[in-house]
C-alpha cells in the first residue's frame, strides 16, 4: 500500500461549530494524502455556514497544525449531511475534495471537485455500506466499494477515468450484518476490501484483494466490548496493521493494534476520548499515528510505534476535523449500530457520529412542571458523572435524517442541588424553540418519516430519545 496512511472522514464535531457537524475517515503509492505537499499529512477542517454548506479549509502540517490554509473551491461545497469523500481521485499526487449524497431513485452520487470543475458518478444503494479511500489495484488513484445487504461486494476502480473497473465478490450475509466494513494493505501490493467480524465475543478478519482472493484470520484476544470502528494504521515497514476502537466505559476508549494475519496484539492501551479517532502519517516518525480527540476539544497525536509511546497534543481546531477514511451508509438507524462515518446513517451520522442511551444520570421528561413558559414542554436532565463536562451551549434536537428540529437552552437553578444538582435545559426556556414532545414528534415525522428524535449531550456524542413524547432515562 506505499503511501495509505488512511485520512478517515467521519467529521469531528467541536461544541463551538455551527450546528456540531460531523459526517462516517489513505491511500496514497507516491507521497501522504497532503495539500501543503511537505510529505505529511493535514488535518481537513469543515465549517458549517448559516445556509448549512460545507466550507473546507486545512490545518497544515507544515505549520505543526497551528495554522489554517484556505482551499481553492472549497467555499460552499457540499452541505450539511453529506459524507466527504477525499482521496487522490484523479491523480496519485494530488487530492481532491468531494462529498456522497443520496439521491431518491438515483442512488448513491459521488462528487469531487476537479480544478474547477465538479464531477459526479453514482455507484451504491442506499442500504449498503460504502468504502471511501481504498487503492486496490494499487496505482495510487484512490477507488470506491461498496458491501451490499446480502454481502454481494463492488470495488470500483478508476471511477473518475472515464472507464472505471468493477471487481465484485461476495461477503455471507451474516458476516455483513455483524461486520464493520473498512480496507488495508497487508503486504504493500494493495487495499483488500475487509470486514472485522465479531462472534462469541471474538474477533475475525474476512477480507479480498482485487483478484478476487479470499483469506481469513482469527484475532488473539477476548473482546467483550463493542468495537465502535476499524481502520488501517501503516506499520514502520510500510505495511498495515488493523487500529480496533473499542468501547471501554464512560469517557474511556481502547486502542488496540493487531497484525491482520495472525491477529497478533502489536499495542494495547485505554485513552481518555470522547470516542472519536483519526488515522495518518502525522509525524516525522516511522509508521501511521493516531490521534484522539479530549474533552476539550483538543487533538493528542500518539506514535503506537515507540517504547513508550509517544504523543504530540494540538491547540483546538476552529470547526471541524477530519481526517480520509471514510465507511458509510444511508440507510437510517434508531441505535447508532453498524455504519455511517462512525455512529449513524445518512445525515445523522454526520451530526451525531456518536449516540448513546439514556442511562442513569441522563433523563428526558417530556413535559416539564414549571409555572413559566417551561410548562408542559420537554427537559433534559445530566446528574454525576453523565453531568461531567456538558456544557452550558445550546442541545440541537434532530430528527433521523440528521434534520435540526429544535433546541433546549440551559437554565441555572434557582434552587442550589435541586434533582441532585442536576444541569437542566428546556425547550421552553429563552432561547429554546419552545415546541412540545407532540411537536416535536410531529417535526420529526415531517422531516424523516418516524417521530424518533436525537439530542446533543457532550463532545460529539448524541442521546437516543426515540419518540420524545416518552419519558427516558434517570436521575
């Protein structure tokens, strides 16, 4: 794989960005995935503007990631929802920028900007999950795949030539169900399109290469825990290693590192994160690092290759960032299961890439019981640990399609530790959008078709109310 040190796009939300946007994130033969061509990998920030389009800019490497540069034809590219999508599309030298859109009756369409000019090719089904970043006839133009409800695979080459190349091979259905979807490069020849598959809290590795080759291997290690998502991390010989993330308890993830051929555990250790990870060629150091994003909203880049490791923490980023690999679907989800840039389907995997359920700590009362403009309007509620590091901002309420339908603003009691101590905020209150859980159900419904709503809690992470008119959760 030369040069894949994987840029994964699912968007890394900041409190203070418009509207906390996020999309579900390399393949490169010749030189990193790199604008400000110094060798390394940049940092892709998204910014969302007041009509909700997509401004890109980068934080460059050549600056330490301290300073911003502005990228041609990125002002206003794509909108809020869709999955970005950038690769060396059309050159092994040069990347591009691009989003994918679902389209009614279309399918999946694929957009990159090139020079000047915007091209589109569509290529996948709303239901499947898409492969954004692989290079798997290894000539260092990046391709697309897809894995289809029924395991039934497409990995295009070329797409943007003019006289693309389909390889298609065939995953079982039920590796597909229980699979996480991603790609790597195990000997240097090229991407094999992949699927970690977890059973009887085990872990195997199902993959093939552009000939249609199947291999498969078992993980060395117990994994009772969810794994929230796979990708490539570049060895120091230049081959990839598989990077796990695993769910580990509130606010604490597991970063584990395997050999994808014997499922051999090359590091393993717990991080502080609010369950957000990106993958690249960072420093100058021999191998791919990673990099987890802390609860205020800073960058740690962490070389797993070093004895200890060692790690490198980057000022915050104004907006969002991202790096380039990229798994997604547009199919919906009521749990934040399977794919979609990291934690949801479609639009609301670009809002909320991370969802969680209301657990104790965490309550939703649909109809709060103040004397004020609160009355019989919803209230949600953080106590304890749940409480910690919530901010004082504005909740965004979204409907499935990641669709804002409203907001709760915060409000200090004025009674010191009533309901524990708990931070409150109301739809009634000033600021808020002062609709009822049937309001809001009713919006929800308009806008994606079920009345299941989803509210911001912290970092990038969503509560999963389903039907608001429902009470949720304790304190």
């Amino acid at each position: 794989m030369g040069f894949h040190k994987r840029l994964r796009f699912f968007l890394v939300a900041f409190l203070s960005c418009f509207c906390c946007f996020v999309s579900k994130a390399v393949a490169q033969s010749s030189s990193p995935f790199n604008f400000t061509q110094d060798g390394f990998v940049d940092a892709i920030l998204v910014n969302i503007d007041s009509e909700k389009k997509l401004d890109w800019s980068v934080l460059s490497s050549d600056s330490n990631f301290t300073s911003t540069v502005t990228l041609v034809g990125g002002e206003d590219f794509g909108r809020n929802g869709d999955h970005l999508i950038p690769a060396n599309w059309t050159s092994s030298s040069t990347p591009i920028i691009g989003y994918a859109r679902y389209k009614k009756g279309t399918g999946v369409v694929w957009t990159v900007l090139d020079g000047e000019s915007a091209r589109s090719v569509t290529f996948g089904k709303k239901a499947a999950y898409h492969v954004s970043g692989g290079d798997y006839d290894n000539d260092g133009i990046n391709d697309m795949a897809m894995i289809s409800a029924s395991g039934a695979a497409t990995m295009r080459t070329n797409p943007f030539s003019g006289t693309p190349t389909d390889v298609n091979v065939k995953f079982s259905k039920r590796h597909k169900k229980r699979g996480k979807a991603f790609f790597y490069d195990p000997d240097g020849n090229g991407d094999r399109l992949a699927l970690l598959v977890k059973a009887k809290n085990r872990n195997h590795l199902v993959s093939y290469d552009i000939a249609g080759k199947r291999t498969r291997a078992r993980f060395i290690g117990r994994n009772k825990k969810a794994i929230r998502d796979v990708v490539p991390i570049q060895r120091p010989n230049g081959t990839d290693a598989v990077l796990l993330f695993l769910n580990r308890s509130a606010g604490t993830m597991n970063v584990r590192i395997q050999d994808p051929d014997n499922g051999q555990i090359l590091f393993n250790k717990n991080f502080t994160s609010d369950k957000t990870i990106l993958v690249g060629d960072y420093l100058d150091a021999s191998g791919g690092e990673f990099a987890l994003r802390d609860d205020d909203g800073g960058l740690t880049i962490v070389n797993p290759w070093t004895d200890p490791e060692t790690s490198t923490t980057i000022t915050n980023p104004a907006g969002v960032v991202a790096d380039h690999i990229n798994v997604f679907t547009f199919a919906s989800t009521s749990s934040g299961g399977g794919e979609g840039s990291s934690g949801g389907g479609g639009s609301l995997g670009a809002v909320c890439p991370s969802i969680a359920s209301f657990g104790a700590g965490r309550l939703w009362k649909p109809a709060a019981d103040a004397e004020d403009n609160r009355r019989g309007k919803p209230a949600l509620l953080f106590t304890g640990g749940s409480k910690s590091g919530v901010s004082s901002g504005a909740k965004n309420v979204y409907a499935s399609n990641g669709e804002k339908i409203c907001q709760l603003t915060y409000k200090a009691s004025s009674i010191p530790g009533v309901n524990n101590g708990a931070a409150h905020f109301f739809s009634g209150w000033v600021g808020g959008c002062s609709l009822t859980a049937g309001q809001m159900a009713s919006k929800a419904r308009q806008a994606a078709g079920n009345t299941n709503v989803y509210v911001q809690w912290k970092g990038s992470t969503c509560l999963n109310v389903g039907d608001p008119t429902g009470r949720k959760g304790s304190i």
